[in-house]
C-alpha cells in the first residue's frame, strides 16, 4: 500500500445561485479591485490515501466527494491526482 494524493474540486452547479461568490464579487470595486464578471466560490479537499495503486485511490476519493464531500443535488465536483 502507498500513500496517493488526491484533490476534489466542489463547485455549485451553474444554475444554483452562489450568495458567498456575489458577496465576494460585490466587494471587490469597495476594496479598490476592478469588477468580476463572474465569480463563484468552492470547496478545495486535498486527501492522503493509503491505496494499492493510484486508480484505487481514484476510486475510493470518488465515493467520498458523492457520499460525504458533495452534494450531487446542488453540486458538481472532481476528483484528480494531486
């Protein structure tokens, strides 16, 4: 068994509305930054996996982020090697 690092990647679907990205995005010309035309705010999981190769790591990190890391309902995610 090896260690693997993996990184999910959670993002509100495009169609839900993202109230902490338009908080953000109305912010930035207060702060003295120019205008997002888009800005939308996620999550980053970074994981250490003891796996039997980097596949099964994949594997086991995919049904993390659909169980436990996202919710499938609302958002989108993926799952890489780090």
């Amino acid at each position: 068994m090896a260690a693997v690092k993996i990184v999910v990647d959670v993002m509100l679907k495009p169609e839900i509305l993202d109230p902490q990205g338009q908080a953000v995005s109305n912010a930035l010309p207060s702060l003295g930054f120019a205008p997002a035309s888009s800005l939308r705010i996620g999550k980053h999981v970074e994981l250490e996996l003891e796996a039997s190769d980097e596949q099964a790591a994949l594997e086991q990190a995919e049904k993390m982020a659909e169980t436990l890391l996202a919710n499938p309902v609302i958002e989108d995610y993926t799952v890489r090697l780090a």
